[in-house]
C-alpha cells in the first residue's frame, strides 16, 4: 500500500509544488507579454529559424478556409506530413500522416482517410476547437519527424519526444515522454503515456514512471526502460540552453525529437511546463533551481547558451 507524502518530507526532499511553480518560477521569471512566443507554435517556429535553432521544416500555413480549394493539389508531393493547431495545447488537434494509399492518406494506425477528413480537420482547426481558449487558429503542415531508431522498441505508435526544464538558460531536468497504446499513440503523460526521467549529464535512463507509478518495462513493447540511452545527448542539451535567448523566459519547457537525419529538433516551447518530470526523475528540482540561482550571482558575466549547457551537463550529471 503506497503512502502519501507529508508536505515536510516533500520539502526535505526538495520537491517543487504547485504554488511554487505558479508564483516563482512562472510568476516572477515568465513575462506575461513574451507568452505569445511559445503560445503560438507557429511563432515560436519562425523566431527559432530565425535564431538559428533547429525545428521541423515548415510545408505551409492554412489561415482561410478556402485556402482548401488549393490544398489537396498543394499536398500531392508529401507522402508524410503532420497537421498541427498554431495555439493548440496538450496534443489536441495534431494529425498525423505517414503515407499514401492512391488518394487516401494512411495514419499511424494504419486507419485510412480522406482528404474530406483532412479538409474537415483543418475546419475544425481554423473554428478553434482545438486552440487555447476555443479561439480560432490557424493550422501549420510540417514535414513529419523520421524519429530515431534509438526509441523503436520504446514506444507504441506514436513520436517519443525529450521534455527538458530550463530555468534561467540552464538545463536543469530532463524526461523522455513515451507513448502507448492507453495514451492513444501520443506522448502525454496524463494520458498514459510512460515517463522516463533522464540523467543530465548523459541522456542514460533514471527511472520510469506510468500514472505516476514505478514502471521497469514498456506496457506494450515489454522493452527494458533501464536500457534507454538517447543518443546525440550533448547537442540536445546544447539546442535546449540556446531557446533561452529566443523565448527569453526564465521557466521554460523545450521539447525536443530526434530525427534520424536531421538530429534532435524543437518541437515546442512551453511556458508553463508541469511538475510530473520530478517524479519521473525521482528526485526535486529545487535544489537544481537554487544551484543555478548561485552560480547566476557567482558569474563575472552572463555565460553564452553553450557555456550553461556544459554547466548543466557537469553539475548535474548523476550516473
């Protein structure tokens, strides 16, 4: 029988809650008018390219509905691509396509649609019925991650993704979000899907949650989660410290996948990132975001992106 947690034991154990989360470290480094850069994905995109950090190619925007008359002809030559809201949240609204069957499209699953569906999903894209607020949006076709063959046996369906905390341009905490079949083939933990926390100083697997429960293999795989090892660990860390000069927000989330070309690209930025990634690594990111605070008042000069994530990646390595 698992036992609750008293607040003093959760404190001891430098465990951030909630009030922390909201009122210091959104509250006091999250500037409410810079939220538009990571609330709006095809914003953040833009000022990503133009920050030189990676991202997924873009194919287009639909900002009209009868931008649809041309798009069927507009996606003929892409046999793999993703449809996305600009100011979606949690997953919602994000449809995936991965080949062609003549003019059907083939989805993960295998199941088989119609450009009527697609039109019908960028309809209900452009009302809003995905976005932040139910206000209307607009929808972003990218080129489709090919992710690496690192998370093959790791994953059910669906994209794994590298959710990493950084505060003040430091990577502090890092997680690798796995789906599965109870999480719909999406990496969201409050789905289902299975969370890993990963040591910062070399991408190895921590410990590997499920509803917040200790998992040791992948409900549908039955892979080994011990065993993970995301490659290409410290140009991850490196892409991550560098979105902090592009979003300028001292709390951020950055959400990394590894494409097998390309290799690791930001998906989206998070202003608000949750708190599950404690549990994941199990262990509180308090004293991480204190030894950050320290080291700040302890620099002659503000270091360069490249200069905090070699930081990172030494001080808080664990393996």
């Amino acid at each position: 029988m698992f036992k609750l947690a008293t607040p003093k034991k959760l404190r001891k154990a430098g465990i951030a809650g909630m009030n922390m989360r909201n009122v210091v470290y959104i509250g006091q480094n999250n500037p409410r008018h810079l939220y538009p850069r990571v609330d709006d994905k095809l914003l953040t995109k833009l000022i990503a390219e133009e920050g030189g950090i990676a991202v997924p190619p873009l194919i287009g925007v639909v900002k009209f509905t009868g931008q649809l008359k041309e798009l069927q002809d507009f996606l003929r030559p892409h046999q793999k691509f993703v449809i996305k809201p600009s100011k979606g949240s949690g997953g919602k609204g994000i449809l995936v396509i991965v080949g062609r069957d003549g003019d059907r499209y083939v989805k993960p699953s295998g199941a088989l649609i119609t450009f009527t569906d697609v039109a019908r999903h960028i309809n209900n894209t452009l009302s809003g019925l995905f976005s932040l607020g139910g206000k209307p949006d607009v929808a972003m076709i990218e080129q489709m991650v090919e992710f690496s063959d690192t998370f093959t046996d790791f994953t059910f369906e669906g994209v794994p993704d590298v959710r990493v905390i950084v505060y003040k341009g430091y990577p502090i905490m890092a997680m690798t979000r796995l789906s599965t079949r109870a999480s719909d083939g999406k990496a969201n933990l409050h789905q289902g899907a299975v969370g890993v926390g990963l040591d910062i100083g070399t991408g190895y697997a921590l410990k590997a949650v499920q509803h917040g429960l200790p998992v040791e293999f992948h409900p549908d795989t039955g892979a080994r989660l011990a065993d993970i090892k995301v490659p290409q660990w410290e140009g991850l860390i490196r892409l991550t410290a560098s979105c902090y000069e592009v979003a300028e927000l001292g709390y951020l989330g950055a959400d990394v996948v590894l494409d097998r070309e390309r290799g690791p690209l930001i998906l989206e930025l998070n202003a608000r990132p949750g708190l599950a990634i404690q549990v994941a690594n199990g262990m509180g990111m308090v004293p991480r975001v204190e030894q950050v605070d320290h080291q700040i008042g302890r620099n002659i000069r503000p270091l360069q992106s490249e200069e905090r994530a070699a930081w990172s990646l030494q001080n808080f390595r664990v393996l």
